[in-house]
C-alpha cells in the first residue's frame, strides 16, 4: 500500500536525480588522451593532474602517445582517442577530409616553437635561397603551414622546392645524414636539432605567419560530454598557469615523461606559452587564413570553414 511516506522517498530521489550534474548519470569508464613530445601534456601526465582531477568522478585517464599531430587526429576521429593538442594545421586537413573533431579550446603562441632549420655550414642564408632544395616537413603538421607561409614571404611557390614529406623521427635521420637540405620542425626536435646538430635557424614561426595551437576533441564526446570537455580545459588551464611561473618543475617533469634531454626540454619550455583560451574571433580568422592557404595551393581536397566545427567554451560556466 502507498502511503505518504512512500510517496515522500519518491519525490526526494526525483529531486536529487534532477539536480545531479549531467556527466554523474552519464559518463564513460575512461577519457583517452592524445599526446605528443611537444607542448606539455607529458609533463600534466607525469604530474597526475587529471588523474586526481577526474578519479571523483570515477573516470579514469588514459594516455596514448603519438609522433605528431596528422595520425593523433585520426585516432581522434575514429573515436579511439577523445582529446588532444595539437599545432594548426592537422585539423585543417582533418575537417577537409570529413573528420568528426571539433575545436575546444587554443593556445595562442608567440611564434617561438617551431622553425626551418638548416645545418650550420650550410650556403643556405635566407628563404630565397630554399629554391630547388629537399626540404623535409610533417605532412600535414604545422611545419607544413610553416614551410608554406615561408615559401609565399620569400616569393616562391610549393614546386621551387623539392617537398620531403616525413614524420619526425624520420626527419630526424634525414637531417643528421645530410640528405635533406633543410627541415621545418617543432619542439623538442628542433631544440635536440640546435644543441646536438647545432642546426642553425632560418626563421622561426614568428617571422612568418601568426602560429596557435589547439585543444581537439572527437565531435560525438563533446555532443555527450560536455562538461567533461569543459573540465578538461579547465584543468590544462589551470596547469597552464602553474607552468608559465614553475618552468623547471614543468622540464624535469616533461623530461621524465618523454625521455628528452633535459637541456632540450629546458630550452623549448622557456620559450613556450600555455595560456588555455576559448576560441576567439582572432584566433578563428588567423586559422581560417591557413585553411585558405592550404586550399589555395591544392593540397586539402576542398575548402573549409573553421567556425563550422568550433565548440563554444565558457570558462567558470
């Protein structure tokens, strides 16, 4: 027999159930991390920031490691990975390819990362003097853009070069060997490149083109999820203001993680920014303006339009 007191018991589980936060009725077992060598992913991993961040919750972290940008998105849109970092280039190639991602959050940088480097008794003094030499890149990386942007300030186009499409380790190879004549790279290789090759720098990203990076997620997690996205780039936030006063802490504990040299480390992370933002209309024209390049060149399969898979991001909602 229902009784008042029945009833009562029904009406306060009903309560608490509607006022529950939406991810605590509704949340996966794991969030998978894409992470690269560069940036400082490594050092929140080895510091156990979102382990402790999301363990309340009863989400465990996963962390799956990749070379560069173009394949740790592809894993982002088979739905293998949910979240990732990466320059500005990859989800470039990824949306003109269909790629379920979206734009989370960014990284505005002051250029200082990335570079064309070449090897240090080479004739090579400027960007001009690229012409007709093998120039090794990560198809479809932010080196791309950079290699691109580079060419059209020195008044060349894509066919003055010979393009040496190769992941970094490859490169790497490459480069010691002498069999490429320059290399567009990123931290830490480039770091490792000037203290163990000492490669000498033709440009850096600053002095070419406005670089950002940014805060990728599987479009179908983002549609479930989003207050876990919403965590998530607030705990890298959060970290990301640690790390611009805590640069040592941030190197050993990025060294330890990857394996890089701690000068390296050390050298890459003393130029580097990591203020975590929300897509802005600057940041979505300077991204819009390498989507424009790439498909004014031929080398996306169609233009795209960034604002399309941009998530709006809150901080503090």
């Amino acid at each position: 027999m229902i009784n008042r007191r029945h009833i009562l018991a029904a009406t306060l589980l009903l309560a608490t159930a509607l006022a529950a936060p939406a991810y605590a009725e509704d949340k996966p077992a794991e969030i998978r991390i894409g992470t690269q060598k560069g940036g400082f992913f490594p050092a929140v991993r080895q510091r156990q920031t979102l382990e402790n961040a999301f363990r309340p919750l009863g989400i465990e972290i996963k962390w799956v490691d990749f070379q560069f940008g173009p394949p740790l998105l592809e894993a982002i849109n088979v739905g293998s990975v949910d979240f990732g970092y990466v320059g500005d280039s990859p989800p470039i190639f990824a949306q003109a390819g269909g790629a379920k991602i979206r734009y989370v959050a960014a990284v505005k940088s002051e250029g200082n990362t990335q570079a064309i480097i070449v090897p240090k008794h080479s004739a090579i003094k400027t960007l001009a003097d690229l012409k007709g030499k093998r120039v090794a890149f990560g198809k479809g990386s932010s080196a791309h853009n950079l290699l691109v942007a580079a060419l059209e300030k020195a008044g060349l186009s894509w066919s003055d070069v010979i393009p040496a499409p190769l992941a970094p380790a490859d490169a790497t190879a490459a480069f010691v060997k002498g069999s490429v004549d320059a290399w567009s790279i990123w931290d830490p290789y480039l770091a490792l490149a000037e203290l163990k090759e000492n490669a000498r720098i033709l440009a850096f990203d600053k002095d070419v083109h406005k670089p950002n990076a940014y805060y990728i997620a599987n479009a179908d997690f983002v549609e479930k999820y989003p207050s876990l996205v919403a965590k998530l780039n607030t705990t890298f936030g959060s970290e990301g203001v640690w790390a611009e006063t805590h640069h040592e802490e941030v190197a050993k504990a990025q060294s330890e993680a990857t394996g890089v040299d701690i000068e390296a480390v050390r050298r890459f992370i003393n130029r580097s920014t990591y203020s975590v933002v929300p897509l802005d209309a600057e940041v979505i024209k300077t991204q819009q303006a390498v989507a424009d390049r790439f498909a004014r060149l031929g080398l996306i399969p169609r233009p795209v339009n960034v604002s399309d898979i941009v998530w709006k991001w809150t901080p503090g909602s």
